[in-house]
DNA sequence: TAGTATAACTTGTTTAAACTAGTTTTACAA
DNA sequence: TTGTAAAACTAGTTTAAACAAGTTATACTA
C-alpha cells in the first residue's frame, strides 16, 4: 500500500492523501483548485488531475464539475477503526503485507481434471502445485485455503516457500508480479474441515473467496478457494462511478 | 452499466469491450498497439489510453510496458454465467438496474440517536426516514434492508416512491445523483426478521452488506443495512493493482 | 430591492509532442 | 552458428494548450 512513489503523480497522490489524513483538509472540505494545487506541486495540470482521480478511486474525495473536489474521507468511518454497529474492526491483512502465520497442511504436484478444469478454467492435464494450508494470528484461525499453482509459472515451489509467501517469492525471485486478480465471495455451508480448523462458535456458514490470479504477461497461473472464519470477516469496498457487481445465484 | 457514451474516450472503452466480448480479441491475445489503435479510431494517444485504462480497471486486458496489452477477458469465466464450483450464477443485479420488486414494510420519519450516531456517522438529531424493505423477484425474497435517508437530500419521501426506486427518484425528480457508495460486508448470525422474511434452508448466518453513500456535492445522505439471502448472494470484484481490503475484526 | 445577464471561476475532454523505459527484432561480428 | 549491439518496436510519464460545460460571484438593469 505505502510503497515509495518514483513517480510524481504517484508522489502528489501520497502527499494530498496524508494532508486529508491529518485533517488539513476535513472531511466534506473543498480541496484547493485544480490551479492552485499545480502551482503547489509544481506540475502540470495532467499530473495533478491523475493524483486526485486517484484519491477518487480510493474513496477520499469526490469531483463534481463547476464546484470542485470535496474530501469524504471520513477519519470517524475508516481511520484504521470501521465501526460497524457495536464492533469495530481494526488491522488490515491484505495480501501484499500479509501478517498471518502460515502452516501448510498438503504439498502436492497433480495435473487438473476435468472437475477442477470446470471451476478453475484451468486447461485439463495443466501441471499444478495443490496446497492447503492454514492461515493464522497467534492462536487464532482466519481462513483455511486451497491453492492451485500453474507449475510452468510458479517454477520449483518447496514446502518452505510456500510456508513463507509465494507471492514474494514470485516477485522477487521470478520476477513475475500478479497483475490483476478476480475475486468472487459467496458464502457456503462449513464443511467438516471448516470445522476442525477454524473456531466457527455457533456459525454453520463461512464466507468464501474464490480466486483467479494473473501474471504481468495475462497468464491466469493461480486459482485459490479461501474459507474464511465468519465472525472475523470483512470486506471493505468503495466505489466511484461503476456499479457493484452483486449477482443472484440460479 | 451500458449507457450511451457522450465521450469518445467512452464509446472507443465500449467498442474495444465488444470487441473482445464478441471474440475478435480473445483470451491472452495482445490488442493491437496504441499506434494503430489511434489509427483505427481517429483519436489521440490519451485518449485511447484512457479507454485502455477503464477496460483494465474492468478486468478486460492487462498491460505491460515494452510488451503490449493482453486480453484476460474470459468468457468463460464471466460472460454473464459464471461457474464457481459446480454451481452457476447468472442475472446480475446491481443497484443501477435492479429488477426487485419492493415490498416496504415500514416507512417512518425519525431523528438519529445516538446508537444510530455511532453506527451511521449521521450527527445525532439528524431528521433522516427509517424505512424497511423487502426485496424479491417473484415469490423468493433475496434481501432485507433498513434504509436511513437524510431528508435535507431525500426530499418529501413518499411510500410510492419508496416503492419503486429511490435512487431513479434522485436522479430525476431531484437531480441530486449517487457519486460515492463506500461499503462493508461482513457475515453475521441470522435474525428473527431474516428468518422470518427470507429462505435460509439450514443457513444460521448471513451476508450482511453496509452502504455508505454520497450525493454529487460530499453529503452522506445514506446509511444502508442489507441482509441478504446467502444461499443467493455472490459479490464479484477484480482488482487490479489495488490490493483487497480484507480485514480482521478485533 | 430583486432579477438577470455576464464575467470569473470551477472541473471535464481532447489533442499534441517530447521524453522515459521496457521488449523484440534485426543485423552484424566473432 | 552463436552472441551481442543497435534499431525498431511496445507502453508509461509529463508538459502544454485549447476548448467544453458546469457553478458562483459580480455588476448592471428594471
């Protein structure tokens, strides 16, 4: 999330991010204009209209043409604390910096069949590592995951890499960064291994996240099915101008 | 979703998506390059690149510098059935084009507590209508929800009106459209109400939805909670640089 | 005083050009 | 034939300028 910009939009982004954060500009405030924040930045308007669109598409202001940009970024409603109801929620864990400790339960190589070939678009006979494993904090079990591996991208792939993160281990030693990845939640009924591994109190039902990642040049090399522990999920979404996809199922 | 393009950026994004949806450039194909796609649609650079960057944004294609772009579009995976597991899901419904019938189950003028305060963000002793739906398309209920609309934006609201739709009402009567929408989801134990008004099977826990939306000029002027049926529910997401916000409850 | 046209703002769209930084192809040399 | 340097691609960043289309403030008129 915080990476060091090498890039002046990138570096502008950041700045007006922090100054709404610590409140120089409060929330429903008007940004200073277009004009002026050029001239703050020493850019070109371009420059600067691409940092604020940025902000837009992360939630922190809102453009309207002929006013200017208004900050809803509201430090009450996300400041590292979403209060939803009477819990609050703190500690992200995205999966760039990742805090969970990782046990892997299976390591295996198999190549997909035509059931696995259905829901992971993998071709069938495609060569794969197929990983289970348990994510956790402290005593505490967040998300039971399988992982599915195209071996022709993930190359040499041991049991102490993937107790670590592939995903490092990707970018750094392979250099192959992901690129995009499609997500689908739906929720399920726990099933038994949901059971033996996360602490579900008197739920029946998990949030589940299904996974399609994709390399820099579009090869989709991971499919990966998540089981969440209920009580501790959440997902956080904001949304300028596209609609949210929730879908029905047949 | 498919409105009429008044932007040459927009109508050359809604081409190249028909393009690729119509299999002209297929999964993992490389779009031609910006020089002859400026070629083919009379445009300049920027622009033609800022239509590459919404269908990116969208999931559609993916670039890399030095190489070109790559379709990862996979129909599929998502041309309008998307298999997960060895279920299928068709028939979107987004809050744009929303096909429910409504069912308004209660409908009041109240002012926000400070409990409500807390949860909503509204200040405490906003005047705000308290309304109850029922959504459903045809005999099946699929979402529960209590809206809080703030009535200094939501003028003279009606049950009629609640009836149909209130954004429709919004964006027409008092051209006052939705910008923002920021929301959570999270899975909780299902109530007496849900049990009452939706299908839940053996499901004991369900998917809650929270809307935070925002008006053209920064006001929040909507606190929505939804509670949907979770054997019908599935969120669709694609990132593409961004990292998920997945979080933890404390 | 009240209403209205205008000017001076605001952000949105589009084009053009120069440069940077990767990747692939070509051509040449060993 | 193989390896490497150069040329010809590819997309990414940044600046500049002109115009469009909204909103707000100003100033003038009735």
């Amino acid at each position: 999330m915080d990476i060091i910009p090498n890039n002046k939009y990138d570096s502008i982004y950041a700045d007006l991010k922090n100054r709404i954060k610590q409140d120089e500009f409060q929330y429903q405030d008007k940004l200073p204009s277009e004009t002026n924040l050029v001239l703050q930045y020493n850019c070109s308007r371009n420059t600067l209209r691409r940092a604020i669109k940025k902000l837009g598409a992360d939630g922190y202001v809102q453009s309207v043409r002929g006013k200017g940009v208004i900050v809803i970024y509201n430090s009450h409603l996300e400041n590292d604390l979403i209060k939803n109801g009477n819990h609050s929620f703190s500690q992200m864990a995205d999966r760039n910096k990742i805090k969970f400790k990782t046990t892997v339960l299976l390591f295996d190589e198999i190549e997909v069949d035509k059931k696995l070939s259905l829901e992971s678009t993998f071709p069938i006979g495609t060569p794969v590592y197929y990983i289970k494993r348990l994510r956790s904090i402290g005593s505490d079990n967040y998300i039971v995951e399988e992982n599915y591996f195209m071996r022709k991208v993930v190359k040499d792939l041991t049991i102490n890499i993937a107790q670590d993160s592939i995903y490092k281990y990707l970018k750094d030693v392979l250099n192959e960064p992901i690129a995009t990845t499609k997500r689908i939640l739906t929720i399920g009924l726990a099933n038994e291994q949901d059971k033996k591994y996360l602490d579900l109190k008197t739920y029946n039902a998990i949030p589940i996240v299904t996974n399609y990642s994709f390399t820099n040049d579009g090869t989709m090399f991971e499919y990966t099915v998540s089981h969440h522990r209920p009580d501790k999920f959440i997902f956080y979404d904001q949304n300028e101008t596209n609609p949210v996809s929730f879908m029905l199922k047949n």
